[in-house]
C-alpha cells in the first residue's frame, strides 16, 4: 500500500470513505473499552490471591516483633531488607509506607514546603516562583502534584535513553528549579530505560539550588516484560551514585509493591541517604506511630526475596506479553505501510506510547471515546496536559483481555488514519 | 492510719524509712516493667487473629468492586456506611485512609499549612505567630503535631465535662488561634466525656478566625470499659451541631479500628461536611489512588455492622478490667488513707490519670525509672512537656498482665508516698 503523502487527492478521499465506513460499523456495536489507566487485570491480581494465607504463621516477625502492634515506624526489617536488594541500596536507607508510592513522593514535597530540605535555604513554601522539571512525555500524576503544589511545571525533552541532558544542565543553573521527576526503568510512557551517562549526568550535574533533588520513581524496576535477562533493564544505585559526586542529599527514590501483588493494598518505600532520611524521621515520627506491618509481613512470607520477586514478576509478564504483542500486531497491520506515526516496544512497564500523524491526537482520542474507546486524554503525558505537537496517546494494554485491546487498537488505528487523511487533504486544500 | 499532714515530723521520718526499705526490696528485684504507652494487649490482639481468613471468600464488595486493585479513594461504602454509624453521620461525610488517625490528622494540618482551608484567608504557614488550644492534660502526641507545624500551644484547662469553655470562649477571640485537639469520649489521658453543654459551646462559639477548626479526635468512640450501656460515654454528632449553629465548616471527626482489630494494621477514618471534604478531596486525589481496600473488606467481613464492633468492644473490655481493677486496687490501698492524691475511675480509653502530690511528679517517674518501672514522662500530657503542677502522670495499663501492673502500681504509690514525706519534711525544715 502507497504511504498517504504519494497518495493523490482523488485517492485520500477514497481512503477516507472506506476508513469511516470501517469507523461506522465500529461505533455500531456500541463498544465499551477501556485503556487508560496502567491496571494490573484481574489475572495478574489472582497471582497473589494465597498472600494473606501466610498469616496462618501468626504474626511474629522472625525477630519475634509483633506486627499487630503500634512501632517500627520505618517497616519491619524483612521487607526493608528487600525494597533495599530491589533497588541496590542498604536496608538503612529504606523507609517503607502503606500504599502508593505517589502518596511517598506527595508527602515528601509536602514536608520540603513546610519544613525544607535539609540544605534549604528556606522552605520551599516561600519560594515565589518555584519550579520542577517534567521530562515529558511523563507520568501525568507526577505533574499533577508539584502543579498543585504551585510548581511551575518545565518541560524537558526525553531522548531514548533519558531526558536531554543538555537541556536539564540549562535548567538547573536557576535557583529556583527545585527538583525533576524521573522513572528511570521503563518510563511512563515511552519505556524509555534511562543510560548510564543519564544516570550519571544526573548524579554529576551542578545545580544551583542547594537543595535541588532527584524525585527517582523506580515504579517499574522489577516490571520486565521478558524473560531474557539481558534485555532487561538496569540501572546504577542512585544513591551511591549521587554521593560519589559529592551531591549525596539529592536523590530520594521510591518504589512500591502495587503492580507486584495488589495495586490496591501495597506496600511503598522511599529510600534516602542518611541526612535526608533523618531529617525525613523527625517528621514522619510525628506524622504515624507505624504503618500496616501485618501487610508487611504477608508480603514477605508470600515473597521473600529479590529473587522470588523477580520469578513472581515472570508470572505477571507472561499475562502482559500476549497484550503488548496484540497491541503491536493491529498497530503493525494497520498502520505498518506508513511511517507518518510510531510506537513504542518496551521491555517493561505498563505502556505502549504511541505518536500519531502532529496535531492530531486529540480528535483520535475524541473519535475513539464517539466509538466507545476510552483513551487516556491526548496530551496527558505533558504538563499542563499539553502536548506541543499534539500527537502522543498513552495506550494502557494491561487490564483488557486480548480480543478488546485488538478491537480498541483497530478503531485507534483507523481513527489516525482518517485524522491523517483529512489533514492532508486540508494541507492539500 | 493518720493522713501526712497529721503526722509529726518523727512520725513522717520513721514512715520515709519504712517506705525507702520497701523500695529498695522492689529495686533488687530487677524488674522490668512497662505502663508508658496505651498498646492493646496480645490478648486483644489475638481477639482478631482470623480478620483475614474472611477473604477466603474473594476479594470483591458487595458491588462487585475489585479491592484487589486501585480506585475507589474514599475507601469501600462498607467500612464508610459502618465508620458513619459508629459517628453517628453520613456515609457520604467519611473519608478513609490507611493506618491511624493521627497520620490523617497530620495530613488534614499539613494541608491547612500549604493550602489553607476552603475558608482561610491564607495558607496556615503564612500566619505569623498561628495557636493552637490544647485541653491539658491530653494527648502528648497531638500536641507534637501542632509544635511541629510552628503553632503556640495554648494549654486549656480540662475540667470533668470537657476543656473549661469560659477560657476556650475567650482565647478563640484571638485570630491567630486556629483550632482546638479533642478527645471527646474518654479523653487521654483523663477519660473524661465532654457535657452536651460542652460540646454545644464549642459548636455555637463565636471564633476570630473563620477558619478556626475543631480536631474531633473521637478514638476511643467504641472503647467503653463497662457492659452496662447506661454507663456508656456518648456524644452528639458534632457535624449537624456545628451546622446546626451555623458553623458547618468547623469540625473534622477523626476515628480509627487501631485499638479495635490490629493496632498495627488499622484503618482510619476522617469525617468532614461537604465543603471540607471536598476541599480536603482536591488534595488527597492528587496524593494517592487509594488506601488499603483489601484491609477495608477484611474488616467489614469481621465485624459487619456497628453492633458487631460494640460485641467486639466487650471482649476487648473483659480483658481490660481486671487490670484497671488491679490498678485501682492497689492505689486504694497503698493511697487511700490520705487525700494528697487522685486519680480517675475512666469508664472507657486506654488510660488511668494519677495526680500525684504537687511538685512531685517528675521525681516519682525517675524513682520509678530505677527500679525498673517505665512511666510516661512527667509532664508528657502538658504542652511542651510541661506540667505546671508537676502533678500527673498518665499510667497505661493495657499492655501489661495484671501481675506486672500491680508491681508498676505498688512501686508508683509508694515513690509517691515517699516523695510527699520528703516534701512535708522540706516544709516542716
């Protein structure tokens, strides 16, 4: 098939009728479907559905702790021991929450408003004009929190090992800029795997703000679609990493149990060095006597230890494999003939990050909602919800079953066509 | 036998080296024994050993909710419909959360500080010089809570029924006084029920600040000592009072299963009008997708209803008396020839206040110390630390069995004995 810019008017006209029959008959069944949110599915839910069984054991830590009970405020040392070996830290360094690790990472910034950072110079609450790298596409909730938190939100580009570096050494020299986000291992959305010289640029970089910090959401650390251990990806301790250049208060990273067992009873932790976590204690001691250790404890009698983590994950991925594969299969056949889009192949992660034909994302996403296709909102991987070219769509393959990601990612694909189309007729106009 | 004020100066010497000879027997002993914090006993704990057995039978509500995975930030309509009932309001006026009460109650200023309240001039950080009214004695922790967050802590005095209201009514005329911390039922540490006169002034009051509020800590709601339901401490629904004088915006209700199921692994609530809620809503949805909903289903499938709980409570409360009884019992009959000293009769909470003889306290808490016997710090029910009288000292008695807490109690009575004798011989010298 002829790509659309050799294609003549009288021929995109025609392409067009035929894709809006195809798009009719679609929206005539009166479909339901839904890939906007990176869910574990109900299969993946079912992998842990023995946790809570291991409490039969009582609820005594191995050093005879009861986890019923108020205290250990920063976790039981099983579970921090392996959030540490996960993340290639000390079990020191690990701090673990109830929950989402979002709610690690707002409290956090909570804290830096109304108390500091440790090296600020005030709390960031009386800094006017505050502001907070967003490599981007990003995670939308991420945004959200330092917009709400009166951040002014900088886009930064990312390349396909990490943001642009360049670009984020620029940022920093203002004093003002205050933090970045980052997932560094399979991004949300791109599953971008960030590369050494990021990592290490990152950790090296002078920035002008003293209290500058590295907000490292390694959400998706252990979330490999691959068995092939060499594809997976891996990354640096940051922490180490960070103090080896001297800036050993920038990083706080964090991470969390809720696409591993149940998104919704996880268990979170932040890790940070010594300074930072100690300044973090005088406040969380006076926040929460402890958190739900009970939950701690099942979790480590159901895994426990990296590796069974890492086989547990083995389990997720070969539900979620046959979804990315569905999702490639219909983008490939539909839209493999031209390259006026493209998609991502992650290795791990929750999303397909697709880019359609500029400027037109958001009339796809709004003619796949007409058909009864809930997308997330084009643009959401942006700050402010804006994408400049307005062309990436988050597509969310893991909580459908197969036969609906392939009629979803069908009625995606000829909604971008139709939308390429009639912006080549119109440039043809 | 003859009170100390009645006694000779040889009489008072002779009864000091009686006691001082008891004491030092009780000292050799080496005893280790702890009465510092309200912990449930592993006899409580263990009444609630088979919460999570009831998910054998799934993990989906009653409306077919997967708990297992993320949304539904409000927490499930079944622990709110039963939190609601427990409070006497609404469903639609509960939010949940993970763990205690009092990480919400930190989340619930933190907010204030950053955002202020839906009613506020401005954000709490930006008020110079910001108070906060603190019934004393009362709960050490929620006066940390404001100490951390820069507010002056006002101490208020507490009488039978409640915080002396002619003092509150005149200190809320002050702007920069922004909220008051109750506990309304059982108070910690006095186990004092606040009046329905009380509880009206504090809703009908005329505050300075618009955005004054009422922290409603209402832990030990269900968490009555006694089966005789006449004897129940009970409160009117704070949220219809505050409207009712058309003071809507004035409280939040604070609650948790902490001291019902695990305090290790509770869920905690807080309960907020429409304007509050969906104020505090603004936030909590930027800080998390949800709590722990698996925990939530465990607990509504153990104890279902609200008359589910009070069963509960009474086994919770059969294990408890006998060691307030101990507690009593020896503090009759080592204090109850003299009229030096006091302590409450609590008819629910965690805790049995002893009034020592002035200025004696800190002193009898040290003895204490020595010989083995953990007390709260003296003065830890105060502001600051600091109690005026030097007087009271909060003894816990759950944890403990009943062996240990008559030691604790024996020990107590008699350093306070031996503390008065030492003070009558300083005023007779």
């Amino acid at each position: 098939m002829k790509g659309y810019r050799e294609m003549t008017k009288e021929e995109l006209i025609k392409e067009c009728e035929a894709l809006t029959k195809r798009y009719e008959d679609f929206k005539a069944l009166n479909l339901t479907l839904d890939m906007t949110r990176g869910k574990p599915a109900p299969l993946q839910l079912d992998l842990s559905n023995d946790i809570y069984d291991t409490l039969k054991d009582g609820f005594k830590t191995s050093k005879n702790e009861d986890t019923r009970n108020y205290g250990i405020a920063p976790g039981i040392d099983e579970i921090r021991e392996i959030f540490a070996d996960i993340l290639g830290t000390d079990k020191e360094n690990i701090f673990t929450g109830n929950s989402s690790s979002l709610n690690q990472m707002f409290d956090t910034i909570m804290r830096s408003m109304v108390f500091g950072e440790v090296d600020s110079p005030k709390p960031w609450a009386q800094v006017e004009g505050r502001k907070w790298l967003c490599p981007a596409p990003g995670y939308d909730r991420h945004f959200r929190v330092t917009e709400t938190l009166g951040f002014e939100l900088i886009p930064v580009p990312m390349n396909e090992d990490g943001p642009d570096m360049d670009v984020v050494e620029e940022l920093v020299k203002d004093e003002n800029v205050k933090g970045i986000w980052c997932v560094p291992c399979y991004s949300n959305p791109d599953g971008v795997v960030y590369s050494e010289e990021v990592c290490n640029r990152l950790a090296k970089m002078e920035t002008k703000a003293p209290d500058f910090r590295i907000f490292w959401d390694n959400a998706y650390v252990v979330h490999h679609l691959t068995e092939d251990r060499s594809l997976w990806g891996s990354l640096p301790d940051m922490l180490s990493l960070c103090e080896s250049y001297g800036n050993a208060n920038r990083v706080y990273e964090f991470a969390s149990t809720s696409k591993i067992t149940f998104a919704g009873a996880g268990i979170s932790c932040f890790a940070a060095n010594k300074d930072n976590m100690n300044w973090a204690k005088k406040y969380l001691n006076t926040q929460a006597i402890c958190t739900n250790k009970v939950n701690q404890l099942a979790h480590v009698r159901f895994l426990p230890n990296k590796e069974a983590v890492l086989e547990h994950m083995m389990k997720h991925a070969a539900i979620l494999r046959p979804k990315f594969e569905a999702c490639h299969s219909v983008l490939n056949e539909e839209l493999g003939f031209d390259n006026l889009w493209h998609w991502t192949d992650p290795k791990g992660g929750y999303f397909v990050s697709f880019y359609a034909y500029p400027g037109t994302a958001t009339k796809i996403v709004s003619m796949c909602k007409e058909a009864g296709v809930a997308l997330t909102p084009a643009g959401a991987s942006f700050p402010y919800g804006k994408d400049p070219s307005d062309s990436n769509i988050r597509l969310a393959p893991s909580f459908p079953v197969v036969e609906d990601i392939e009629k979803a990612v069908r009625i995606l694909s000829i909604c971008a066509k139709i939308t390429a189309v009639e912006k080549m007729l119109e440039e043809l106009a």
